[in-house]
C-alpha cells in the first residue's frame, strides 16, 4: 500500500512538472514577428490615427434588398489597420438599414450593435424596429457585422471540431495534472491554428479598429452626430466609440455592461461568480418550484442534487445521443447558456435535463432536437472572434501558474463557469502580443448616457456595470431587479419607458433609478 502511494504520488508530481512546464510556457513573449504594426498604446482617444483617406471617404453605400429581412443591406470598404491605411488589403463591412418610417418626425441615425463578441449584428435594426415601432418612426435605425463576423471580413482559426474538442471533450472539472496539461496544450494548439489561419488578420480584429469602421460608417451616412444602443460586448464598442469620437456622439443607451473602464481579464475573472448566483439564486429555485413539470427535485438543494447526478454520469459515462456524444462540459455549457434569459430558456434547459436523465422514455423528436443542441454549443466562427477581440483589446497575465490558482478557486467554488476558466484564460495568456492602443473610458466631454443593468445578470454582472457607471462620468444607471441578460426588448415596460424616453426626448432620470424585474421564467 505504501509503495502504490508512492509511485502515484511519483506520477502526481510528475505530471504535475508537465502541466506547470506547458503553464509556465505561456509566460514567455510573443515572437516580435507576431507583434502587430499598430499605433502602440496609449492613454486617450486615437488621436494618433492618421486621417481618413479620400478613397474610403468618397465611397458610396449601394444600399440593396438585404437577402432575408425587411432591410436594405451595403458593403464598405475599410483600411485593415486604421493607424496605417495603406498597409495591407482592405477589409469588408456588411451594413444594413431600417428607414425611419416616418419621415416628417426623423431626428437622426440610431446605430446598433451585437454582443459577443462574434455576434452578428446586420439583422439587429429589424428587430428594434419591430419592439420599438416609436424609435422606428424617428431613427433610421442601422447596424453592421463588425470586423471579424458574419457577412463581413471574417476571421478564421480553428474548425468546428476542433472547437467542440476545446471546450466539450472529457471533463473540464478534472483538475488532475494529466488533465490540466491537456487543456492547456488545446488552447495553444487553438492559439496556433488562428495564426496559421488567420492570413495576418489577428492583430486588427479590436474594438479599436472597430469604432473606427463605425465612424467611417456614420460620415458615409452623411451623419455629423448618432444616437446609439448596444448591449453587452456592444457596451464596449459604445463606450470606446464615444470616447474615441466624442463629438460625434448624441444619445447612447449602454444595455447589461462590460466594465468598459477596466481589463477582459479583470472582467472575466468576475464572472464564474455571476454564473453560479444566477444558477443557486435564479434557477435551482424555479426548477424546484416547478417540481411537478420537471421532476428534478422539491427544493434548490435537491435540485442541485440531481444536476450533480447527471453530471457525474455523464463524466464517467458519455451519453450518445442520435450520435452527438454529451458530456458533462455539454451539460455545464448548455446550463450556462440557459442563465441568460429565464423565460426564454429556464423550461427549454430543463426539459433537456429529463431527456438525458431517462433518453430512452423520451420521444424521438425530443432526443433528436437534444442531439442538435448540444452538437455544436459554441460556433467556430463565433469563438474565432470573440477570442481574438478579448485576447487583444487589453493586456493579459501570460503567467500560467497564476491561471493554474485562479482557474483552481472558480472550479471549487463556482463551477458551472469555472470549470471553463483555464481553457479561456490559456488562450489568452498565449494570444500573439499587439500593439493595440489602451483606451480610458470616462466619460469627459460626452453628454450623459444611459446604463442599464440586472442585478443578477450571469454574463454582464452588477458589480461591473456600476464600477463602469462609476467610471463613466455623467452617466445614468438603471438598475434592474432581476437576472436577465439584456433589458431593453425584454418586455419590461419600466425599463422600455426609460429607453424610449431619452431616445426621443431627451428625458433622463434626474439619478439612477430601479425597476421591477420580470419574475423568474416569465417575459
């Protein structure tokens, strides 16, 4: 007994110098070969841009049918890096319009932006249009895909199965030394495949470069000033783009917010925290409460219980379902994703907790829609754009015993998200190093914009949206009692009547205010 402890303690460490060995490899320094030709940092506005050159100023929008949608859809031409314009091959920027329905009461040009990052935001203005009929007849009311996404330029790394590898494959609970080396080799390995396909774009997919192909959207629009909504990672892009171009910007509405004053990496660590609350506090709550439907257990305690249950079979057993594999990361990545929005989600991530707790006594409709679900959680295209804007936008830690601890804790003590955390962290800490300029959000010279916020949002937590609220000088917050994702289009009239309010007059509230949630799995 002694002798097998000591060899598997000999094993332990052995592979425990093996994971520190490929941890500690992220600390080292990009190549100087992968340092992007970028303006270099700064502390303000891009001032430091060079100007606009006439041939993208002198474009002409070819506005046309878009191909699905009641839109009308254009393509702009933008430099690959504004702070070298002839550097390089342009990239293209899909755009799209809605057309203020009533001409007579037209006060300008609303822009709208996707989350994310990776979102594709071309389909956006159609939808504020339709919950916002009011906004609709004053705005025209535009968005885009942003550089990297959709039907724009697109940034490329790793296949779809290599993505499911990354982020489904065993079980990311499994902090043993093995484990670890192995989780840590496929973020590098990802890191790899988006320099290797990424034809040289990696260093110019940032918010920075971004706001910019805004701006040059807005003048191509023959617009001195926009209004502007974005909610989530579009937080982001509102917050740099008023920065940025202060004078430019009328009435913005900063909906579920990033802490736009800080770092990803400190905005990230926040959130397996955030994850977890709304699971124990939201969630495990209205799944008992519903006990009768579901069967998951009469109290958050048992319901927990029985999530645990699955979780620990499929770790130690993979369900194949219609031939989609699951896992106990699609479990975690499935429930996650069900955090956003109660209504919409809470009963949908529920009843797929039954499906694979008893597939056989399911219908076959039911499995196959399961096996769809879960085949592919998190898009290629998705993820090549959201790790290439929050691994370049601000610097990160690249020393990987401190992402081994952190990554360590948020496993323990909220592992809904944590389990995730050195997968997400290790991209990051072995992203090429980029010359991207820092930008200080605070608000001088704006006029006061909007914020908006729940104080249970798993995604965007409380804690961050009031730091940026701090940080952004003028602004207005209203907080939100509940847990949903994104405020405004979720049939919340208070929060509506505030929005809609400030867009059209003008009227903030005199201070932050609140409104009532929806309840839990209602809209």
């Amino acid at each position: 007994m002694h002798l097998f402890s000591r060899k598997r303690k000999t094993a332990r460490r052995a592979g425990a110098a093996a994971a520190c060995a490929l941890l500690a490899a992220a600390a080292l320094p990009a190549a100087a070969a992968n340092a992007a030709p970028g303006a270099g940092p700064s502390t303000g506005p891009s001032a430091t841009a060079p100007p606009v050159p006439e041939r993208y100023r002198a474009q002409r929008l070819d506005w046309h049918p878009c191909a699905s949608g009641p839109l009308e859809c254009a393509t702009m031409a933008v430099p690959r890096d504004w702070y070298h314009p002839d550097a390089g091959p342009n990239l293209s920027i899909e755009v799209s319009r809605h057309r203020a329905t009533d001409p007579a009461k037209r006060r300008g040009v609303l822009m709208v932006a996707a989350g994310g990052p990776g979102s594709s935001g071309l389909g956006r203005p159609a939808g504020l249009a339709a919950y916002g009929p009011k906004l609709a007849a004053a705005y025209d009311i535009v968005g885009f895909d942003q550089r990297g996404v959709g039907a724009s330029t697109r940034v490329v790394c790793s296949d779809q199965d290599g993505v499911d590898a990354l982020f489904t494959s065993g079980d990311l609970r499994d902090r043993s030394p093995r484990a670890l080396a192995r989780t840590v080799e496929r973020a590098r390995a990802f890191v790899r495949d988006c320099e290797r396909n990424s034809g040289g774009l990696l260093p110019y997919i940032t918010t920075d470069q971004a706001v910019h192909d805004m701006d040059l959207y807005r003048a191509l629009l023959g617009e001195d000033r926009i209004s502007y909504f974005g909610p989530s990672y579009a937080t982001v892009l509102g917050a740099y783009y008023a920065t940025e171009f202060p004078r430019r910007v009328d009435r913005v509405v900063l909906d579920s917010n990033v802490d736009f004053t800080s770092t990803w990496q400190a905005f990230q660590l926040g959130q397996p925290a955030s994850f977890q609350r709304r699971y124990e506090q939201d969630f495990l709550p209205w799944l008992a409460a519903n006990d009768a439907t579901y069967h998951q257990g009469s109290t958050p305690a048992a319901a927990q219980a029985s999530y645990e249950r699955l979780r620990a079979a499929l770790s130690e057993h993979p369900l194949d379902i219609e031939g989609t594999v699951v896992t106990a990361n699609h479990l975690d990545v499935a429930a996650s994703d069900a955090m956003y929005n109660a209504a919409g989600r809470f009963a949908s991530f529920a009843s797929l907790l039954g499906v694979l707790e008893h597939p056989e006594q399911a219908p076959a409709p039911a499995r196959t829609a399961v096996a769809a679900r879960l085949k592919h959680l998190m898009g290629a295209p998705f993820v090549a754009d959201y790790f290439a804007v929050t691994c370049a936008d601000t610097p990160w830690n690249r020393d990987g015993r401190f992402w081994l601890a952190q990554s360590g804790a948020a496993t323990r003590d909220a592992p809904l998200v944590g389990a995730r955390a050195l997968t997400f962290a290790s991209i990051c800490a072995n992203w090429p190093r980029t010359a991207t300029p820092r930008v200080k959000v605070t608000g001088a010279g704006l006029p006061p914009v909007l914020m908006l916020n729940s104080t249970n949002d798993p995604a965007t937590y409380y804690e961050a949206a009031v730091r940026a609220h701090r940080g952004l000088a003028g602004s207005r917050l209203v907080t939100v009692d509940g847990g949903d994702h994104g405020q405004y289009q979720n049939g919340n009239a208070c929060v509506d009547a505030h929005v809609e309010a400030y867009l059209l007059d003008g009227a903030l509230p005199a201070e932050d205010t609140r409104c009532a949630g929806n309840p839990a799995g209602t809209a």
